[in-house]
C-alpha cells in the first residue's frame, strides 16, 4: 500500500483551465480522510503552491520552484531556499539578450521580466498566481537592487524548436540543470535540486520509504521525483522524456487523470 502520493501540478493536477476539477478534488480529499499523505512539489513559486494546497486541504511539506523551495504547512515555514549563482544568473540573461530569448526571473512569490508587452513573457500569468512584474532590463535590475544571489530560478520562454536550439547553445555550468517543465519553458535550476531531491526531503521527514510513494507527473522536470518513487505514472500529455522513465500511464490532465490514479491504486 502506498503511503504517499507525491503530485505536480500544472498538465497534471492542473487542468488545461489551470484549475482542479471538482472530480479531482473529491478523490484527493478523500485520500487525506483515510490518513494518506498527500504532497506538490511544483515548478511554480511557493504562493501558488500554497493556494492549490489549501484548497485541497493539503497540509505539511510541499515543494516549489521545481524543489527549490520546501516549505511546511500551516504555517508556511521555509525549510530551505536554494537559489542560482550569481555567474550563473548573469551569463543566462547575457545568453538570451544576445540570441533575442525572453528570460523571466523567478525570485520567492514574484517573476520579474524586461517587457511585458512581449507574448511570452505573459505566459507566465497563467502559471503563477501574480502577474510578472516589468522591471525594464532585467541585469541591470538586479544588479542595482542586489538581487542577483536571490534568485531562484529563470525561465526562458519561447516555441519549442526554439528552445531546443537554445539549449544546445547554452553553455550551463557545473552548478546548473537546464531542462523543460513545459514545452514553451525552459528551466535553468540550480544543479543541487530537483523534485526528487525535494521529495527525498519531504518522505524522509514523514518516515516513508521510496517504495512507499507513487508520484504522478508530465514535464521532464517531474523525471527525478518520478525516479524516486516506488512507482512512477505519466500523464496521457507529458513530455518525451519523462514518458521513458514511467511504470505506467493515466488519462490526460483534462480527463480526470490523476483521479483515475488515485481510485486505481488506493481504493481497488
């Protein structure tokens, strides 16, 4: 039996609506009602986290920006913050000014971009549960602000064939992981996190094996928190390369998928 269900969010618990539909709902709460613990561990920043949780009446560990972020529940207490290198920060803004990329900087609740008049910088408002904040160029921002050692993450954001080709001219460094949440983001992360590792974290505080946890997810950054667990499921919609490192498969996000999980595994 499964002690713990391990979720990401958006293409997975998240509809296509950016919300959980009242099915969903109905079978993760009653999941909590028989003891079962349930967690997110999302690439979105800990407000939005915070908001589906308590929605869900979610408690304890959770994880955000992509397990970069822990955080525990009611109370909101972080339990760590990792973020990226200064280097690390300013070499991916000078990479995406140069090849006409739109990075989007995410720091704690808030996404700062250059100009929001560019349609990829708004995508971010669909993910997060404050618009990004136009700051004009993003180095110099930072910099004035002292900001640069505070930053948690940044997205690069654009069509998919473009991303790919700007991952293959991204030179990341030792203290980066680069990879795709959704296929119109790419993530630089700092290397030190992943979901799995945030999962690692949370299971481990609860006293639950890895062979205890199923954990449910779509993008390639869901792949190590997938790794980890006892049994891995993909959605009907996920990436590529997170379909190859999966036991199974559920319906899609907007096909009651994650509760078909939770009726299969926990209540058969």
């Amino acid at each position: 039996m499964y002690k713990l269900l391990a979720l990401d969010l958006d293409g997975t618990t998240l509809n296509s609506n950016h919300m959980v539909d009242k099915i969903t709902t109905y079978w993760i709460k009653k999941l909590i009602n028989n003891d079962i613990k349930v967690t997110i561990i999302s690439g979105r920043e800990p407000r939005s986290v915070i908001k589906v949780a308590n929605d869900l009446e979610i408690a304890g560990y959770l994880g955000a920006m992509n397990g970069g972020i822990v955080l525990k529940e009611p109370n909101k207490e972080i339990v760590f913050n990792k973020t990226l290198l200064e280097n690390d920060v300013l070499y991916t803004l000078d990479k995406c000014n140069v090849l006409d990329y739109v990075p989007i900087v995410l720091i704690g609740d808030d996404a700062f971009v250059d100009n929001r008049n560019n349609p990829f910088a708004k995508l971010m408002d669909r993910f997060a549960d404050k618009a990004a904040i136009e700051v004009g160029d993003l180095r110099e921002y930072l910099t004035t602000n002292r900001l640069l050692e505070s930053v948690n993450k940044i997205i690069v954001s654009d069509e998919y064939d473009r991303l790919v080709k700007f991952q293959r001219e991204f030179n990341s460094s030792d203290d980066t992981r680069v990879f795709f949440s959704l296929p119109f983001f790419l993530e630089i992360n700092p290397k030190e996190i992943s979901k799995g590792i945030a999962l690692k974290f949370i299971s481990e505080s609860y006293g639950i094996d890895p062979s205890e946890i199923l954990a449910v997810g779509d993008g390639e950054n869901d792949i190590a928190m997938l790794e980890f667990s006892g049994k891995s499921i993909a959605m009907q919609n996920a990436m590529e390369g997170l379909r190859k490192v999966a036991d199974e498969f559920t319906t899609s996000n907007d096909d009651y998928g994650v509760a078909r999980v939770i009726k299969k595994y926990f209540f058969s």
